[in-house]
C-alpha cells in the first residue's frame, strides 16, 4: 500500500522535510518533534528536591559507568561496598521485622495485663503486614511437548552462558519479556510476550532470551529476596507511619487537634526516616543494577551476534503500534482481520523514515541514577564499542519459523485476554 507524501517546511529551522500521512511529522535537521512528549515533558512523581538532585547526579554518574565499562577487559560484577551496604540494610530490614515477632511475644508473656495483651496484637498484625512476600507460581506454563523449538532454543542460549534452565516458561500478553522469580524455593520463571516475540527477527529473538536469561548469571543485587525485602518492607512502614495531615481537619475540637500536632510532627519524621532507607536501599541497588545491566547486554551478544541484533533496542519502541493494532480490534472488528494481522501489515508497512525516528528516538532516552537500566544510548554504544560480536549460537529463519508457528497454536488465547484486556480499560 503506498503512503501519501508531502512537503513541509520545519517550523523551527525551516528544513523541508517529507511528511507521510498518519505518522508524525518530524525534521531530521534540528530534531524538532521526534518526540515531543519526551522533548517537552515534566517530571511528576518525584518531590522536587529529590528530582533536582537526581538530575545533578545521573549525568556524571552515567557518563562515568559508560567509560568504566567500555575500557575494562572484564565488567563482571564484584562484591563492592555499595553491594555490602544494600546487604547490610536489607538485613537490618530483616532484623526490624524479626524485633516486631519478637516483641509481640514477649507482650504476650505478661497476660493478664490487658494493655500488653492490645499491644502484642498490635505489633502481631504489623509484624503480619511487613510479612515477606513471594511472587505467586505461574498458573499457565508452557510445556516442552506443545513448543519443543522454543525450549530447544531456551536450552542452547542457557548452555552458551553456562545458565540453569528455567523452571517455568510463561507466554504472555505484554511487549515485553522478563525473568522472574516465583514461590518460597524461587523457581525461575522466563517470561516471553507473544507480541515481542512476533516483532523480533531470529537473531534479536536469541539476543532478547538470552539477555533475559543473563540477568539470572549476571550477579544484579536488585534481584536478591533480602534486598527486594527490605525495600518493600521500609516502603510499607512509610505508610504506617506517614501522617495524612499534621492538623486535622475532623471536627474534634480545637484543643485535641492542637495535641495531635506534635504527635503527627514525630509520625511525619519517622515516616522520612523510613523513606530515607528505602531510597538509600534502592539508590544502592541501582548503582549495581546499571553496571550489571552491561554485562547482562554483553553475555546476551557474545551470544546472539550484535550485528543484526542491535536493531531489537528500537522493535522495543513498536509497542504504540500495536496498541493501535489492539484498539482497532476492539474499535473497528470488521474487515476480516485479527488483531495480529493488523498489526504485522502496520510493521510491514512503516516507512524507513519512521523507523529512523524511532531510533532516535531511543537517542533521546535521559540518564537517571535511580533507574535499573543505564540510559539507551550508552547501551547501544557500549556493544558497538566491543567490535562485531558474531555471536555463539545461530537461529536460522527456518527454524525461528517454525518456533512461531508453534506459538501461534497460542494465538487465538492470546488474542481473546488482550481484546478483553482493553474492554476492562476502557469499561466497555
């Protein structure tokens, strides 16, 4: 299907540039409008001295991880003080909690007195509340007799980075994929979203398994249960703790709200102190988390091959696409076509000017120290500057095809939970 093109002059620097119907308008001169919900955005979220201390901080930090690891021979993540500190908080999350079990006892101890007995209760349901919490097992797996190809390719890519097999394989709706941990024993659970998957080629399908499947060898303390722990659990005193207001506003009478100032003063200065923990515990983490975030990108191209698979950072931008793809299904059901096929002809269809949008577009991606992930840019330029990686292990098209057509028994479902999906959205 051919697109309609015309002319236009850029509004800022007057470059004219061609304009494809339904897609959006951009000057590849100066930039302007590549992608303005990032080029003109607001922080929200985060409080304002927070943020501006984040934004001194993540540039330099970044820009500093990225040469460190682009002239080292060997980035593979070691125990460090920052490692040994975010250990040491989340233990002292662990002890906390422990304390609350353990006072509650010893209330219980002095029966019959009434107000140690309301007391145990009481350090009884917050010590129930700051329970650590495991993720639930996956209710639907995948089984190796139903996508033999795809286990055979997840048990080639988990011998190259000498890795254990996950124990669950788990389709999904999302664009995305992850690897997860699941249960008291933590079971590993390799999540892969049948979206993602039909968007990738053979040789970015093995870079996004294998990048997945990395961050189980990588050594990232944002995936240790005592970290995750103490994180969760200083978070969940914070909102026992924080007061909704220092004055208040019932109509209790003057006299008792004037009395419940420096009660909810003292309340307010403990929830920071426990605000204060669970972002030293997570700005420990992260620090660790972008660092291993390299090496988990390194092992999954010394697999994979970075030559082709590079491109797989920008099919991760496609998901607005499908979005569309999704709301047509819903919107406009007639036609004939499903929701996949309106989404492979919008994909087959992009215009290698969008496609270059979208890649710079990934450009634009800003540095944040409190992030998991270094920003775009420095990944894509830490691989390149590694050299042509040829990569370990080979999916042909053939065989990839056929991992797909396995897949695709899968579709229908898949199908059906994203329409229904999108009706609860929108409360249709």
């Amino acid at each position: 299907m051919s697109i309609e093109v015309t002319y236009k002059n850029c509004p800022d620097c007057n470059h004219r540039y061609p304009s494809y119907a339904g897609y959006k308008d951009w000057c590849d001169a100066c930039g302007w409008n590549i992608a303005p919900d990032k080029q003109n955005r607001t922080e929200t979220g985060y409080a304002p001295i927070y943020n501006t201390i984040v934004e001194k901080f993540s540039k330099q930090y970044s820009t500093s991880l990225f040469h460190t690891v682009c002239s080292a021979t060997d980035i593979r993540p070691r125990r460090t003080i920052f490692s040994f500190l975010s250990s040491l908080v989340g233990v002292s999350a662990l002890v906390l909690w422990i304390s609350m079990i353990a006072l509650s006892v010893w209330l219980l101890l002095m029966y019959p007195n009434l107000f140690a007995i309301a007391g145990a209760l009481l350090c009884g349901l917050i010590a129930w509340y700051l329970r650590p919490e495991v993720a639930p097992m996956p209710k639907r797996t995948l089984q190796r007799t139903t996508v033999p190809t795809l286990f055979n390719v997840i048990e080639g890519i988990c011998t190259e980075l000498n890795a254990p097999m996950p124990d669950y394989v788990v389709l999904s709706t999302e664009f995305n994929a992850s690897m997860g941990y699941a249960g008291i024993k933590r079971k590993r659970v390799l999540t892969l979203g049948y979206p993602l998957l039909l968007t990738l080629s053979a040789a970015e399908c093995v870079a996004l398994i294998a990048h997945e499947i990395a961050h189980d060898v990588n050594g990232d303390p944002a995936r240790g249960f005592w970290q995750h722990f103490g994180t969760v659990m200083f978070e969940k005193w914070f909102v026992l703790t924080y007061p909704f207001e220092i004055m208040s506003s019932d109509d209790v009478g003057l006299y008792t709200k004037l009395i419940s100032i420096p009660f909810n003063l003292l309340s307010w200065c403990v929830s920071q102190l426990f605000l204060g923990c669970s972002y030293m515990l997570s700005w420990l983490m992260w620090r660790e988390s972008q660092r291993c975030e390299y090496y988990a990108d390194l092992l999954a191209y010394t697999v994979a091959g970075n030559k082709n698979a590079l491109s797989m950072f920008d099919k991760l931008a496609y998901y607005p696409y499908f979005a569309a793809a999704q709301q047509a299904a819903v919107l406009a059901p007639k036609g004939g076509k499903g929701m996949f096929e309106r989404y492979a002809d919008m994909i087959r269809e992009l215009p290698s000017r969008e496609i270059e949008r979208i890649h710079r577009v990934n450009m634009l991606d800003s540095a944040r120290i409190d992030s998991s992930h270094p920003p775009t840019p420095y990944r894509i330029a830490f691989i390149e500057s590694r050299g042509i990686l040829s990569g370990r292990y080979s999916l042909t098209d053939h065989k990839f095809q056929t991992l797909l057509n396995e897949l695709r028994n899968y579709q229908p479902e898949v199908e059906e939970l994203l329409i229904d999906e999108y009706r609860a959205a929108i409360h249709w």
